[in-house]
C-alpha cells in the first residue's frame, strides 16, 4: 500500500511500515529535501501537484484542518488523492455523556477543528480522534516535571504514538467511508495512580498535586477499533514509562 501521511508531527515518526511504500510531506526544506519526502504545504496550493503525482492508495492527514486556509478547495484536492482518507482528530472536540467518550459521541459545538473535519467526513473521509499521545519523547512523566499537571483526581487518557499510526494503517485497509472513530488504550488512569507508581520506582518526587474533585474528567471507551480485530502495540502505560525513562526519542 502507498500511503501519503501529511504533517510532519510526532505521530510522522512511527509511520513507516515494512510492507507500505510511506510518503512523508513537510513544510520544512530540510526535510521535504529527504528521500521520501516531499513538499506541502497546505496553504500554497503550489506545493500540491507533486503530491497529486505520486498516487497514493491513501492519506492520513495529521495537521488540523481549521484554518488551512482554502479549506474547500483543500478537501477537494485531499479527497481527489484518494478515496481512502483517515484525518487524525482529538476527543477533546467530543462530548463526553456519563462521563464518556466513545465512538458515537457528538461533536462539541463550536469546535473549529472537527467542523472542518466534519465536512470531510460528510463527503467520505474517516475521522480518528485521539487520546492523549505519548512515547519516546514525548513523557507523560516529563509533564508532571514541568508543572503541566494540576490535579492528582484528573483522569487521563492516552495511546502511544505507534499504536496511532497502526490503527490509521488498520482503517486505510479496512476503510469504511463516513466513519467518526476514538482510540485510546483503553486504561484511564488517575495522574495520582502514575504519580504513585513513578515515586515507587523512583523516577520522580512526589510533586504534591492537590487531589481535588474533577468533574470534566472523562473516560474515552474506543470499541469498534478493536470488535473489528484492531489489537494494541502498546497497552500498558505503566510498562512503557519503564522504558520511557530509559529510551531515547526516535530519529
């Protein structure tokens, strides 16, 4: 299969497979320059037609509709690639009911992002929201470090960066136009559960976070990924920050 991914951001590192013939686009030179790479820019139609040349039996789409620019006239190009496109989206743009993310979870009205998603997916193409994504180089333990985190009781949900990329791969070989998908691994977790177990192992000091009532905690609950036989690469967060702490980001 060749596939075009567009947007060279963290999920781009694990998106080469061995059978697959990748075709990698970045706005940067230093990259665009690279064996398997080419130039695009979503905002200079300019960029687009040696894209167009290379005949991609699907694309993934990485970098966030919205404000593109020319967002008409980009979806038409991008569903002209292929029929089979898979745009990677957040849950944060889904509602949560009962404290819930799933599938079939509506959009949050006003969200710029999955709007301009959604018009793509009303003309065919796959929307694949998101958990949170880490990996090499990315640490959630790294977050707690820097501050980022405030409250012990929050729950988090997450999906490694290769698993990601698998299961875009998975929808472009089972592609079923329409679709609006989440994927996570399927564990939320409390920061207070990762923060016991990182100052456990020692690889953090307790950082002391208020442990307060979080009523907008959610629980993204992916299942029609896995009915469909998807499986995870990754599905222990607290195996992969064992190796976390001692890894290396990839390229």
């Amino acid at each position: 299969m060749r596939i075009a991914f567009l947007g060279s951001g963290y999920t781009d590192w694990f998106f080469s497979f061995p059978e697959d013939e990748t075709l990698h686009t970045s706005r940067r030179p230093d990259r665009a320059g690279r064996p398997g790479w080419t130039a695009f820019d979503s905002a200079r139609p300019a960029t687009w037609e040696a894209l167009r040349d290379s005949r991609p039996d699907g694309t993934v789409v990485a970098f966030a509709l919205a404000g593109a620019g020319g967002e008409e006239e980009l979806g038409d190009f991008l569903l002209s690639l292929s029929p089979r496109l898979v745009c990677i989206g957040t849950t944060g743009a889904l509602l949560a009911v009962d404290g819930e993310v799933t599938d079939g979870s509506s959009l949050i009205p006003g969200n710029s992002r999955s709007i301009a998603e959604e018009r793509l997916r009303s003309r065919g193409a796959t929307i694949l929201h998101a958990a949170g994504i880490y990996g090499p180089g990315r640490n959630p333990l790294d977050w707690l470090r820097r501050g980022r985190i405030a409250n012990a009781a929050k729950l988090v949900n997450l999906v490694h960066g290769e698993d990601l990329a698998r299961a875009c791969r998975f929808l472009l070989e089972r592609f079923q136009p329409g679709e609006r998908l989440v994927i996570s691994d399927r564990q939320p977790r409390t920061w207070r559960d990762i923060v016991a177990r990182a100052v456990q192992r020692g690889y953090l000091r307790d950082p002391q976070l208020p442990d307060a009532p979080e009523p907008a905690s959610k629980q993204v609950r992916p299942r029609e990924l896995f009915r469909r036989g998807f499986a995870l690469a990754h599905p222990d967060l607290f195996a992969e920050l064992e190796a976390l702490e001692g890894g290396a980001a990839p390229r």
